[in-house]
DNA sequence: TGAGGCTGCCGCCTCACAAG
DNA sequence: CTTGTGAGGCGGCAGCCTCA
C-alpha cells in the first residue's frame, strides 16, 4: 500500500489507522462499490454520523436510514448501466479538521486484508472563519462539491440535518469551499460522474478530459521534446480501440481533444498505438499468488476481449506487485516523459515550447510551481477503460463526454526518477507479455470460478 | 480507342455490445 | 433500457487491365 508523501516511513495502513481516533470523528461521508455495513459499523463510534454512498445495482437514487445514525444513499446511474465505483472518505473530526481519504479499496473484509490496495491521506485545517469563494475557481475543494453533489449526498445530508443532526460541521456541502484551507493540498481531484456531459466548461470537469485539465494546471503538460509513455495499471480490462487509446494518450499529454475531434473516424481508426503499457495479471501469475486461482475474483479479462480482431495484445505488459506475489487491486496511471528519438537539445526546447502547439491554456508551464517534473502519478478507483474515463465524440467546437461509471482518484506531480519508482506499485520496468507463453487471467476459465456465465 | 469487367477503397447502414 | 462505437456487409465509384 502506498501512501501520502508525509506519511511514507509507515509501508502500511491499516482502515483502523484511518479512521482513528473515532471517539473524535463527528460526521463522516463515505462511498465506495462493495460494502460490509456491519464490518464498518464497528469501526466508527456509534454516535458518529454517517453517509454511506453506495452502488445500486438498480441505477435508481435513493436514501434510506440503514443503521443508528447512518443513511445510505445511492446516485442515479441512466438505464442502470454502470456503476458507482469511488472510494472516499469525509472524516470531519469535532476539532474542525478534515481528513480526506481517496482509495482503490471497498469496504469490505478482504480488499484490506488480502490484496493490494493504494489509499491517499491528507488532513485540511478548518480556517479561523469562512472566506468566500471565487465561483469561477476550479480546485480540489470545488471538485469535491461536484462528486458530492454527483454522487446524491446533499438530500442525505438535508435528511441527516433537518432530523437528528442538526449541528453537523457540514451545513451545506458547498461549505467545503468556504470553511476549510486547502491550500497545502497538491493532488489534484479527478472525478468521473455518470452521463452525457456537453460543451467544453463540462467536458473538462470530468474523466479524461478533466485529467487533460489537471495536468495543464500542475505543468504536468508533457514537454515538446518529450515523449509520454504510459504504464496503466488496474483491475479491469476494457474494449480498447486504437481510436480510444489516441484518446486517452492526448489527454494524458495535457493536449485538448480540440486538436483532433474534428478529424474523420476513418482516419483516426487508423492510427498506430500511441506508448501505452497495459498492465494486468498474466494467468500464470495468478496462479503462483499466494492465494492462488481463488484469489483472482477481482481481476477482470474475458476471453472475447483477448481474442478480438483488433485487440492491443502487444501493449500487454506483466504486472507484479513490488510487494511478493500478492495480487494488487490498486489501480494507478503512470505518465513519464523520455526523450524522443532524435530529441531536440536543452538549447532548441526553449524555443520549440514558445512556437508550438500551446492552445488555449495560458497557465500551464508558468510560475514558480514548474519545477520541471519528469512525470506524474494518478491513483483512485479508475480503472483503465472507456467506461471509467469516458469516450469523447461530437466536434471540436461542442464536444460530448459520455462516462458510465462514477469514478474518483487523484494526480500528483513527480519531480524525481527516485520519486516514480518509490510511487509505483509495481515492479518496474514491466515485462512485457511473451506471445505464445503469457496470457492475461481470465477469471472465467479458472477451475475456482466455475458458475460464470 | 472504347466497352466491359475486375478490384480496391470509401461511405453508409445495421447490428451488437459495453464493466466490476 | 442510454448513447456511441466498431465490425461487417453492401453498393457506388474510380482506376486499371484486357480484348475486340
């Protein structure tokens, strides 16, 4: 497990550790996929007040009181199609701190205990008194309004208020902008909501698009004379295309989608693969897990994927866990830049970066904070796929994000070859997948999961 | 040189399917 | 019970070859 940049002398966290002290805790918000109620009622105190955020299955928004002091709230999902995915936590302590939790875990028994998982921990001070918010400012704080507001918990927390509650340190979720000081946070909050977002000001607040945003504001842009190469890590497989990959692999530059959504489809779907390494589980390496085939119920490859006309075999890289063979259910996005062959000199990038592409986005690579990364790191609940990062379509002018899950994690600058490799989970360089010898695990034909299908 | 036919490319339509 | 996309099938068209 890794952890916050402050707190890396302790390898491990344990959820106890988290939610600690928890006499102390007044109220928290917390959401993730797979919940154990009674497992976790016992790690708040029972007078805490909770908002459980939770997948429905059904697709249908809903609150419900679910336990003393705990309501359960669900999100709208269109059509029932995807899932609430994110992982958080809200812990607002009686002293006025806020600690902010973003995971890959669920909440349950066996993602704390017997798999990999990557949690990100900050605590925000309470400011003295509230100050108010520019509206047009986007940031952490007002990216977590939005999930809040996305994922249903402002009629919880009304019902919470307006019943027992009334005194909760949360009045209104907007508060989160006002009352607390974020500004020692340097995560950047990337969330995907649910649905159809139209238009520029929308499609950068969510998904890829608002991974793109990100990295523009920290200078995470990947330098001219440089080239991205991405090692995308998760627990799921996706339906890639070389056109969604492009995609993705634009976006992860810090380069707008404007420069290519006008572009025919004919063409686009014949462009080579951008640097992207996929990594996932070989079928061998399950096997020889410290858990065995038993343990791969997390991991998701079918078949039809793997075989498909046009499916990306060759970007198919092993993932080991730096740990021993435990099976990680982190899911992270390394971006890195090396240089291109042929790569222009220290002398000649000066003058590239003040020539070239640079759209819209003025801030960028300006100021103080570029210190020059050499890559940055996402980590959340994200997996690699369309359907947790959204596909982009309609044009340059009035583009289209469609997401079908809610998904949450956050991106941090690195500034070191010593800080990416302490940051990956994974055993570094990936090996890539022998063909003929490795295949990915596909949970299906496994001899543990027999009722499939 | 012109008619006819073969071939490959492109665009259009329909259908199936999406992930943890 | 969405919306968008890729695959696959089909037809039109341009280019080229062959033969009269």
């Amino acid at each position: 497990m890794h952890v916050d940049k402050q707190k890396d002398t302790r390898p491990v966290f344990r959820l106890t550790e988290i939610i600690s002290p928890k006499e102390d805790i007044e109220f928290a918000i917390v959401s993730a996929f797979c919940w154990n109620f009674a497992w976790m009622y016992q790690m708040f105190d029972h007078k805490t007040a909770v908002i459980a955020v939770d997948h429905n299955p059904r697709g249908e928004a809903s609150i419900k009181a679910i336990l003393p002091n705990w309501i359960r709230t669900t999100p709208f999902l269109r059509g029932g199609f995807g899932c609430m995915h994110m992982k958080f936590m809200l812990l607002f302590y009686k002293t006025g701190r806020l600690r902010i939790v973003v995971s890959t875990a669920n909440l349950i028994e066996y993602d704390w205990r017997d798999i990999e998982n990557t949690v990100w921990v900050q605590d925000i001070p309470k400011l003295p008194s509230p100050v108010a918010a520019d509206p047009k400012q986007e940031n952490f704080a007002s990216a977590m309004v939005r999930v809040l507001h996305g994922v249903n918990v402002a009629p919880a927390l009304a019902n919470l208020l307006s019943n027992d509650h009334p005194n909760l340190p949360l009045q209104r979720i907007e508060h989160l902008r006002t009352h607390w000081d974020w500004s020692k946070v340097k995560a950047a909050l990337v969330p995907s909501i649910a649905g159809k977002h139209e238009g520029w000001p929308k499609v950068i607040l969510s998904g890829h698009t608002c991974l793109m945003k990100s990295l523009q504001d920290m200078g995470g842009k990947t330098p001219p004379d440089k080239e991205l190469v991405l090692e995308c890590q998760g627990s799921s497989v996706g339906n890639y295309s070389t056109q969604w990959l492009n995609e993705f692999y634009c976006s992860a530059r810090g380069v707008s989608a404007q420069t290519w959504l006008d572009e025919k489809k004919a063409r686009r779907a014949k462009l080579p693969f951008p640097p992207i390494r996929i990594l996932f589980p070989t079928a061998r390496y399950v096997r020889e897990s410290v858990l065995g085939e038993a343990g791969g119920g997390t991991m998701f490859c079918r078949r039809n994927q793997w075989a498909g006309k046009n499916f990306p075999r060759e970007l198919f890289h092993q993932m080991k866990s730096k740990r021993g063979r435990v099976l990680m259910h982190s899911k992270m996005v390394l971006g890195t830049f090396r240089d291109k062959r042929g790569g222009l000199d220290r002398h000649a990038r000066s003058a590239a970066r003040s020539d070239s592409e640079d759209e819209d986005d003025a801030g960028a690579d300006s100021g103080e904070k570029d210190k020059r990364l050499v890559g940055w790191v996402y980590v959340g609940s994200h997996n690699f796929t369309p359907s947790a990062w959204g596909t982009l379509s309609g044009s340059a002018f009035n583009p289209t994000l469609n997401i079908t899950n809610y998904e949450l994690g956050v991106v941090l600058p690195l500034h070191s070859q010593e800080e990416i490799d302490r940051v990956a989970c994974w055993e570094r360089p990936p090996e890539k997948y022998v063909s003929g010898r490795d295949e990915p695990w596909i949970q299906s034909e496994s001899a543990a999961f027999v009722e499939e299908g």
